[in-house]
C-alpha cells in the first residue's frame, strides 16, 4: 500500500477556535453555585466539559444549552445543590474529578465519583489528602484510584495553608473550591505558576482573591454572584494553526479572541523566537482573562535551544 503526501496550501482569513476548555469547566461549576443567572458563551462542547455539566444537572442545577456554545445557568447559590440519585460519571475528564472533589467536600451530602477506565487509573491522593486535612472524609480506591467516596456530613471544613509538592493547578483549584466551604482561610503554595484561570473566575464572580508571594489565599463564607462569561478561544487550539499558517508560505491569518493568559502563551513566545511573525492585535481583558486577535504570517524559522 502507498501513500502518497502532497503539500498544502496557504492559510488565509480568519477564524475562532474552539473554546477553552480549562475555563469551559470552571464556568459550569461556579455559575452552578452562584446567586443568579449566568450566561456563557464560546463553552465547548467537549466530552469532558460537557460531562462537568452533566454533573451539575444530575444535583439540581437547571442549564440551558450547549446551543453554539452558549448556555444560560440558574445559580443555586453555595449551598443549593442537591444530592444526585448515585454516582457522578464523569468519563475521562480528571479535571471534573479533581476539582469536584474539592467543591463537593462542601455539601452537606454525600457523594461518589467514578470515571471510565482510564480516569479510575489515575492517581488522586495528591488532592484527596489535603482534602482530608480540611475535614472531609474522602475514600479512594485501595492503590488512591477514583472512585472517589466524599462525605463531610457532621463535620466543618477547616481552612489549610498547604505547600503543593508538585505546581499542579488542579490540585490547587481543588483546594481553593474546598476552601469556599471552610472556616478560615485557605492559602496554597506553588513552586512554580501554574495556570490560573480559577483564581481569576473566582474574581469574576466577585469572590475574593489574594495572591502572597507564590501563595493564593481565600476566606470561606462570602458569595458568588452570577455573571456573564465569553470564554476565550482554546490557545491549545489555535496552536496548530499558529504553526500551520507560519510554515505555510504565503499564509496569513487571523486568529480572533484567542485566551493569551501568561501561564498559557508559551506556544507564542517560542514561536517568536524561532522567528515566527505572530502580531497581537486589539489585547483586552475578558471575564478576567487576557484575550487576543492573533494575526500570523509565513515566517522562515530558526532552530533554538
């Protein structure tokens, strides 16, 4: 059998990638527990975000949508959602396990995790322990697998400050969507940025927020208020087309409304290096996160080192 592999073209005009799925995720869970109604636009309609949304159906939250990425959110507060009818089946999203982890060490009810094959390989005691640091009794399988078993009835959270021993930013969302729930303050330490879109989100949402040094801290008991989020267009996305339209002589390209969070930009950093021309155009911050035009042309590329 022969293949054979021809040369494309240029890569010309515009377009929007698809949503970011990261900030995808944590829109459904904080406009889930907000007070009012949240309207998004640009989610995507991914497996994994769409089974964080499925989550929050399952405990009583009415959602509207995916139409073309947008959806409308009822907010039922912090303290609104409702125990589901069994398990929460989150597919292969560890983002949905780990983050929900720490926001369901929260409610007065219990809960439990599961997730496909491949997500119930996956190691979680890297969040569960802290989690059980705050007060939460959390089980986990016999080798620290998912299913995860989550109670805290009967018990208070207790805010933590907490030295992550590996930058993870799902383990520090985790504990900082536990520490919503806590008494006290919650701070978390990194050894080196991670990204931070739920800090950000969390501040859209009118929440509280402080960052010390490498530590980002919040004080349990306050409020999210609804609002309306145009998520960024995925940067892990656009990355393909930002090398595509480079290699490609002839192109040039516009990429619109990409998200260039500084935890995130490392493909265009890189890029420029090497000698790509990748323009910044009409830079603006949305729901709290830096947002682009990205304009790219055919560029001649060096090696780096």
């Amino acid at each position: 059998m022969q293949f054979s592999i021809n040369a494309g073209g240029r890569l010309n005009g515009s377009l929007r990638v698809p949503g970011d799925k990261s900030i995808s995720h944590r829109a459904i869970m904080l406009g889930s527990i907000a007070l009012g109604t949240s309207r998004v636009s640009g989610f995507l309609e991914g497996e994994d975000s769409l089974s964080t949304l499925a989550a929050f159906r399952r405990m009583g939250v009415c959602i509207e949508g995916p139409d073309n990425g947008c959806l409308v959110i009822q907010g039922v507060g912090m303290d609104g959602l409702k125990a589901p009818d069994g398990p929460l089946y989150l597919g292969n999203s560890g983002t949905s396990m780990r983050l929900l982890a720490g926001l369901l060490s929260g409610q007065v009810f219990p809960v439990t995790l599961t997730g496909d094959a491949s997500l119930s390989s996956r190691p979680m005691r890297r969040v569960t322990e802290p989690l059980a640091r705050m007060g939460v009794q959390i089980g986990t399988s016999t080798q620290g697998t998912a299913p995860l078993h989550i109670d805290r009835r009967n018990r208070r959270l207790t805010g933590i400050s907490y030295q992550l021993p590996v930058a993870s930013a799902q383990v520090k969302s985790s504990l900082l969507l536990a520490g919503l729930y806590a008494d006290g303050e919650t701070c978390v330490s990194e050894p080196a940025p991670t990204r931070d879109h739920t800090e950000r989100m969390l501040r859209s949402f009118g929440y509280q927020v402080r960052r010390d040094g490498s530590s980002i801290c919040l004080t349990g008991g306050g409020v999210l208020r609804a609002t309306d989020l145009d998520i960024p267009a995925d940067i892990s996305s656009a990355a393909f087309f930002l090398v595509g339209a480079t290699i490609a002589e002839g192109s040039d390209l516009l990429l619109e409304h990409v998200g260039i969070n500084p935890t995130r930009d490392g493909i265009i950093n890189i890029l420029r290096l090497m000698g790509a021309d990748i323009e910044v155009l009409n830079a603006r911050s949305v729901g709290g996160e830096p947002v682009a035009d990205l304009r790219v042309r055919s560029a001649k590329l060096r090696g780096v080192a």
